[in-house]
C-alpha cells in the first residue's frame, strides 16, 4: 500500500518535472531566436555588411587601475590588427561621456585608439556592488552580474564576448541565449584553492572574520558556502571557448576550478615598464638618507601594516647607523574606508615610534612616483598571493632593489632567475622582512647595481608588445 501510494505521489511529481523542464527549454530556445532576429535588424550596416562587434564587459571602464590598462592595450590591439571590427564596452560609468572615458584612458595609460568605441551605458552597475551584500558577497555579486549582464545583453548583441574583469556568471548568457563566442580575461579567480583552505584552517583575515574562525558551526557553514559556490564558479567558467589568465599562479587556480586547459593560456599584463626604464641606471652615490618605496593603493590585503612593522624592526637594529632611512608609502585612496585605513596606519606608526621616517603620499601624480621610485634604494611589496604585481614590475624596471612577498605572481613570475642572475628578493613575515632589508643595505653600491641591471633587462616579458602579441594569439579562435 506505501508503495503504491509513493507511486502515486511519485509519478505525477516526475511528469510534472519533465513538463517544466521542457516549457523552460522552450522559453529559453524562444528568448535565443527573438535575440538573435534582434541582433541581425540592429547589426546590418548602412552598405549592407555587417561589421564584426566585439564587446567587453567590463563596468568600472573608468576606474585607471591595472585591470583597465589591460582592456585599453586589448581594445587597441583588435583595432590595430582587424579592419572590420567594431570594439563595444559595457560599462556603468554613466558619470562620463564616451569622449572622456577615451580621453583618460590616454591621460593615465598613454593609450590613443586608432578607431572610435562604442559605450553602452549599464543602469544596474549597483547590483554588483560589494556593499550591496554585506554577507554572502560572493554569491550576491555574481547574481547581480547575471541581472547587469541581462540588460548588457539586451542592448547590444555582440559576436564575440569577453569578460575583462572577472565576471564569469554573465559568460552563459552571452554564450547561450546570446549565440557569442565568448571569452575572457582572468585577473583574479572569483574563489581560489587558497580561499578554501583558510576557512577549512580557521585562520583569521581581512576576508574571514574572528566570529567565524572561532565557531565550528560557522566555519563549517561557511566552507559548504564556498564548495557550493566553486562549485557553479567552475560550472559557469568552463563555458568560456578562451580563458586568458594573468599570471602562473591564476592559472593553476582557474585550472583546477573550471578544468578548461585545452583553450586557457597565460596572457601577461601590458606593464608600462618603457616609461620606467627610461629612468638612468648607475652606481648609487654616497647619501645621507636611503628611501624605501612601497606602491600600492590602500587596502587590506596589501598589508600595509607589515611594512611598517618590519621597518620598524630594521630601524630598531640600526640603532645610531648610518645613513637614516625613509619608508614612503605611495597609493590610492578611493573612498572614504581607504582614508580611514591610511589613518590607523599612521597611528601604528605612532605606537611603534616611526611616525617621523614613515612618508604617506596619497594620489600623486605620475611624475612624482617616477621621481620616487628613481631615487628609491629598495621596492617593498607585501601583499599575500597577489595575483600578478603590476607594481612589483614597475619598481623593477625603475631601478630599485625589490622585496617581494614569497607567493603569487611575484614568486612564479616576476621575482625569478633571469638568465640565472638574482633580479631581487622575496620575503614572507616581519622578521623576514626586516632581515632581507638589511642585507640589501649591506650589499656594496656596484652588487645593487647588477641586481638592479638584472631585474630591468627581466623585465621586457611584461612589455605592451608581448601582451599584444600572445593576446592575438589566444583569441584567435574567436575570430574563426
């Protein structure tokens, strides 16, 4: 009698299942055709060919960090090479015109497009706002990304699609509904192994608070969170038909979360080293003073306090040595919590006594870093499992001696053996730090000189011409 009523409940239950599965295919093959019809009575040029749209998403077009860099090079470098393609940018800097967002990509990068963009302005760019979500980011972005991507979608049907920075929950509906050949750039994965492993450890930072580290229960809650959602991360991600990554060590993450090898390949991002090698290159001359420069905007997984902790260390072992020693901190404030961050940075200074040879120089402009940088003796970079290091590069090609942290992209790429010379150092807490400082200064002027030389001629794999060159190469097939 059970089982003939499980059956009765059962086989309904089934059928009404298949009904449903089958009404949300047709629904979506329908949404598919009516975009399509839509793309071709919008696409067809005024002497009747189509041009070729290639759009990108990528809604903070206008914020000047690396990530932008890395979507003008890209833009440029498709103008340069097809005659017949229309670049596209989906963005949701609603607060600039077309013109200016062009403009400041050549006033920050010194990038000048050969061929005019074309902007679809996003109205929904708050659904992928951090503070939107306070709990459960992640999850909350990547939803609101499918909504922003929708009325992306809904603007403007591209050929070909690529996701320039990061998300990867729009690649579906592009690939899927939009009929695109997509693609995309991975800057930094959304979840990584790491990530995993620091809930799984229960170890306490910026992006897992105490309360969670210090309750079984939330930590386990919170570990089946991002199983579930690396889960769908690599679901979504393994859609792409080209994955570009950034550095060595996004690549073994985007790897083994999206398992795409076959068409993921490394596409390292254009650094403006040219404009730092121009810097003169030459033995040290005898000074008073020797500065420590550290380039990074300010926020909390740059670890900006290690910095002055370690310096405050080496200081304390030169007692009464010359010559003294500056550490300037040069980055971004982009808002009001960034401010706050730079104030309890200078009442740490306070507290260990550093206050007068710690520097803070906030949004300077590009002429003053270089003067910076040129006449630094040490690059300090502190950042855990960074992702590539733009501004580890920089400091390379400047000229100085670079400390860098020993994970990430300066560990697999950049701080590496060039031609089997030593083009810098790598470091991994305070007393580390704090040690490798103090050996550089205790190389002799002309051994600093040839690390210098070393780490400049390294370099040149991180130039605008290598990234337009392997960036053709990777996108290729989308172009078939």
């Amino acid at each position: 009698a059970c089982f003939r009523l499980l059956c009765s409940l059962l086989l309904p239950a089934l059928f009404l299942s298949g009904i449903l599965c089958v009404c949300l295919v047709v629904l979506l093959w329908g949404v598919r055709l009516w975009i399509q019809r839509k793309k071709r009575l919008s696409s067809a040029g005024r002497d009747g060919k189509q041009p070729l749209l290639v759009a990108f998403f990528h809604p903070y077009c206008n914020a000047g960090g690396g990530g932008e860099r890395v979507l003008w090079c890209a833009i440029r470098t498709l103008q340069k090479k097809y005659r017949n393609v229309t670049c596209v940018v989906y963005t949701g800097d609603r607060d600039a015109t077309g013109e200016e967002i062009v403009e400041g990509a050549f006033r920050r990068f010194n990038i000048k497009l050969t061929h005019p963009v074309k902007f679809v302005f996003l109205e929904k760019r708050f659904l992928v706002e951090a503070s939107l979500y306070p709990h459960f980011t992640l999850l909350g972005q990547s939803l609101g990304s499918i909504f922003l991507g929708w009325e992306a979608l809904l603007k403007c049907v591209p050929d070909i699609y690529i996701d320039s920075m990061g998300y990867a929950f729009t690649i579906p509906l592009f690939k899927y509904l939009g009929g695109c050949h997509v693609g995309c750039y991975v800057h930094y994965p959304t979840i990584s192994t790491d990530m995993l492993s620091v809930v799984r450890n229960q170890d306490t930072r910026f992006n897992n608070a105490a309360f969670i580290t210090s309750s079984p229960l939330f930590s386990k809650f919170k570990l089946f969170y991002y199983y579930f959602f690396a889960f769908m991360y690599g679901l979504v991600g393994s859609c792409s038909d080209v994955v570009m990554v950034n550095s060595s060590w996004t690549l073994n993450h985007i790897l083994s979360l999206w398992r795409a090898g076959a068409c993921t390949s490394v596409v390292y991002p254009p650094c403006d080293v040219q404009t730092f090698l121009d810097i003169p290159l030459e033995v040290e001359k005898s000074t008073s003073e020797y500065s420590i420069v550290s380039v990074s905007q300010f926020r909390p997984e740059k670890d900006h306090p290690l910095q002055i902790r370690a310096f405050a260390k080496l200081l304390k072992e030169r007692v009464g040595q010359e010559p003294s020693l500056k550490l300037i901190l040069i980055g971004g404030c982009r808002n009001q919590q960034d401010e706050e961050r730079v104030n309890n940075l200078k009442r740490l200074c306070a507290e260990l006594g550093v206050s007068d040879d710690v520097v803070f120089r906030i949004n300077i402009p590009f002429e003053e870093l270089k003067r910076h940088l040129a006449e630094a003796t040490i690059g300090l970079h502190t950042m855990w499992n960074e992702h590539f290091g733009i501004g580890v590069v920089e400091c390379m090609a400047a000229g100085t001696v670079i400390l860098a942290h020993n994970s990430g992209g300066p560990k697999l790429d950049i701080v590496v053996p060039h031609e089997g010379h030593v083009t810098g150092f790598l470091a991994e807490d305070e007393d580390s730090y704090a040690e490798t400082m103090a050996y550089i200064f205790s190389l002799s002027p002309e051994k600093r000189l040839e690390i210098r030389e070393n780490a400049r001629r390294s370099v040149h794999r991180f130039s605008d011409q290598h990234f337009e060159d392997t960036f053709l190469l990777s996108v290729e097939p989308l172009f078939k």
